[in-house]
C-alpha cells in the first residue's frame, strides 16, 4: 500500500514523537521536524509508509542518537501482557472454537501501538471482550484455514511488544511449527528478540529477527537469510498495520492480521477504524 | 503566540483540508503538499501560526484557484446560528446576569471552526448549555467590564461566520457603539462582510474589514485603514484561537474571548482543552 496524502501530517507527527521518546532537546526536535519535511517533500509517491517511517527513524537515531527509546515502555507492555496470560489462554482453550478464539486474541493484541501518538492507555480487557464479539470485517478465516492444514511451517510476522504474548497464545494452539520474526533493531515499539523471549515465545517457536530496523517488513532492507526463508515460506502470519502496509500485495501465503487504527488504512482496506481484519493479501506485487 | 513544533503536523493537515475544499484534484493537492512541506521547511521560527496559515491558504489559491471554499459552509453556519438567535437573546435578555450571559454566548459561538479538521457537526445547543455552566479557565472580566465602561467605542474582531450570530447577541446588550471588524477576503470558515450582513451584524454595529485575508489580525497584513483604527482603539474584543495566536501579546486594550481546541493553544494559556477564555493580552510585543 503506498502513503496517501493524508499520511504526510502523521510523518510528521512520528518524526516529533519519535525525537520527543528519543530524548531530543529542542533544537535536536527542531532539526529532525526540518530534514523530515524535507525529505517528505521529495519521497518517491510509490513509497509505502514504512519506507518512508524507515527515514524518519534513521533522522531521529542520527540526530538524536542511537538505543532503544521504547525499551522501558515496551517492557511494561509485556509485563501487562503476561499478567493477563493465564486468563487468556483458559479463554482460548475453554472455547468452543480454541482456534477462532486465539485468533481473535492475537488481534485484540495489535491495539498495542506507539505509532499512532501519545496514547499510552491501551484497555486490552475491553478490546479483548470487543474483538471476541465483533464480526470481522474482512473475512478470509476459510483461507487461513485450508493454508494451515497445508503448511509444514508457518512465518510468523510480529508486530508489537505485549502484543507478542497474545500472538503466543494463538502460536500455542498450532500444530504447524512456526518460526516467529521480530526486527533486527529498535524501532518504536516493535518487538526485537529480546521482547520476544521476554514475552516467552521461545517456548512455542523458534524465534529469529529479519535483519531490519523498520516498521512492518520490507523484504529488500531485511537480511539475505530472512528473504531466503521469506521466498521460501509456505505461509506467512503478518501482524498489524505495519505489516499490512507493506504486505498487503505480497501474494496469497500471506495473511494480514490486524485492527483497523488509521483512517488511511480503513480506507485502503474499505472497511471503517475499529474493524478487526483476516485479510489473504493480492498478488499484484510480489512484495515491496 | 509563536507556532510551537506540535503545530506542523498541523499545518500540512491544514493545506491538505484547504486544497480539498477548494476542489483541488489529486495532482494539485501533490503540489500544495510539497510547496507546504518546502515552505514549512524555511520559514521564521517566530512567525505566529496565522502567519504561517496565510502562506499555506496562497499556496492553495495559487495552485488551486481564487474563490471562497467555505461559501456553503459558512452559510449554513450563519442559517443554523440564525434559527438559535431568538432563544439566545432570550436567554441572555432573561438572565440575572444579562452581560455574563451574553459574553458566555459569544464564546459557545467559538465552537464553529473548520479550521480544525473534517469536523462538520458542532453541537451548538449543547455547546451552550456547556459553556453557560462553565467556570471560566482564564477569567479578566473585571478588567473587561472596567474597559468596557471607560471606552467610547470598542473594535470587536469578529472570528467565523456563524459565530458572528452569537456576538450579535453580546454586542446588542453592550451600552457603547460598536465597530465590527471581518476579513478582507476568505479565509477558511472566516466572516467576511457578506457573511456579517447575514448574520445581521448591520443592525447592531458598524461593519468594517481588516483589508487581510489572513487567519487571525496580522495588523502589518491589514489595510493603512483598518491599521489606524487598531491603533486609535480603546478597547479591542479578538474572538477566537486566531486571533489569540496573533494578539495574545498585543497589550491590555485587547480582551482575548475564545474556546481553547486545540493542545497547543492549551499548553500555550496553560489551560486544558475544552476550557473557556476571556483573557486580557500581554503587553510583551506590541502587535504582530
């Protein structure tokens, strides 16, 4: 999916908050907002968001300075995920449906997401007991399905800190293998190795990272083995927006799960903010 | 008030709204972006958000086209404050307190403003019943009413159609004449005088314009006329977060009456979101 219009006022938006989490001074804030808005003024138009977020936070760490702005946030994020655990995976496996269920769970968990602004009060009680009773608004469930029984293995795209342990409960009760990616280095809250094993999902799968520090998956930033094992894969879970951004076009193995959080994205997809999404991706370009 | 960091998201969601309102098509809304994105780039740190509102609204009449966008919208405005006024004159006619009352009004007419985003569905009967119950955040009516009974004459710079109904109502129960200041040419939602004839501002006061199609009173912006008689005058009433951004530091012949709307006109009163205004301006910098 490429940025539309209505992306440019949030690029900017990201490059403050980014800086702000960073621990940039003023005048650093300043300095990033300017080579942002020159940058935006000459982006490729073909570029998809997280391209285009992939400058922004190469900007923020060169203006500001490297590390891991997210890391005490995303450590919270977890820390509530995993209290809520137990009760998640009773709620799972009580169900009539464990599968469904643990679905909707590890969608309930992308509403964790710094990306969108300063909203740092995610309710995942509420948005667990919304998505377990919301219809979806795009449905491929039989898709998912027939690849699941298929598949030999599974590609697990993640997306967020926190959001990981819902994804955990869903990998639980798969009998396929899964091997779960996380990024190759910070970038907002998004889940790098270290999250990932804090949320425990080396118990369920091999983790392994994909070489890039960018919002969602662009297959051409991340390392020669994760593209070789991308090629290769049979089927490929993508959680969140990110994910859906970049992937969205990538071909029927990949899955796109997620809510719906940004007006441009509800209007790609045709379906309004707050819709919970099972999408089998188009196969107009191979991926970006 | 100078334009703080938060305010460039802003302001590209502002050339984007104003070129779609003008009719632009895809390829001059690209345009209005980037020449948005390379202005925002250059301009002066010290400039007042208006001031950087008046570029991005030329960029959008040169790329775009002249005219007045809001014309049906301003209309409806003016047409839905009309049916309101006879029950907000009786309302502030029967009060205890007609002034209070009255000036009240005037703020809750402060709620139209699509200068903010798509939002096109203010609540006007519940805006008034909010703001008559509400204590004022910033609160120098003392000084206003020691103003208003020393001047001969007061200029009373008015903020959007519609609104201006609402200070019809104020201006009706005020003893001394009245000198109603508009825009010199369309600007977002602004009054012009047509819209101020509408709105029956003619029967109640002087209408004159400020010879500047700018948000807010950029007094150097203004016409020789309009200058002189902002120089000469005893008592200014400025509606609106415009004219707070550019005459919150004009001295205390100017009463600042707004709603605060937005977070970084609230930082800057240190007042949240949603608060009511009547704030006699500093005396920092003359006039911008």
């Amino acid at each position: 999916m490429r940025a539309y219009l209505d992306c440019y006022p949030c690029f900017v938006r990201q490059a403050l908050t980014a800086a702000r989490m960073a621990g940039a001074d003023e005048s650093q804030r300043w300095s990033v907002l300017r080579r942002t808005l020159e940058m935006l003024q000459s982006f490729d138009l073909t570029a998809t968001p997280p391209e285009i977020g992939t400058v922004i936070h190469r900007i923020v760490r060169e203006d500001v300075g490297d590390g891991d702005p997210y890391v005490e946030v995303k450590a919270a994020s977890t820390s509530e995920a995993l209290h809520m655990y137990p009760r998640l995976r009773e709620m799972a496996s009580e169900a009539d449906d464990p599968l469904d269920v643990a679905i909707r769970l590890s969608i309930a968990g992308n509403i964790i997401d710094f990306g969108l602004g300063d909203r740092h009060d995610f309710d995942l009680w509420n948005t667990v007991d919304r998505v377990l009773a919301q219809p979806f608004a795009v449905d491929d469930r039989p898709a998912f399905f027939d690849a699941l029984e298929k598949a030999d293995e599974v590609l697990y795209l993640a997306d967020n800190a926190g959001e990981t342990v819902f994804d955990r409960v869903l990998i639980e009760l798969l009998e396929v293998p899964v091997v779960y990616v996380v990024k190759g280095g910070p970038v907002l809250n998004d889940a790098v190795y270290e999250d990932a094993v804090a949320a425990g999902l080396d118990q369920v799968a091999e983790i392994i990272d994909n070489g890039a520090a960018t919002p969602g998956t662009i297959v051409q930033f991340c390392s020669d083995d994760f593209q070789e094992r991308f090629a290769k894969a049979e089927m490929i879970i993508a959680k969140g927006q990110g994910n859906y951004e970049t992937l969205s076009e990538a071909g029927p193995r990949v899955f796109n799960l997620l809510q719906v959080k940004c007006p441009v994205i509800a209007r790609d997809i045709g379906k309004p903010v707050g819709s919970i999404v099972l999408k089998q991706a188009t196969e107009s370009i191979q991926s970006r």
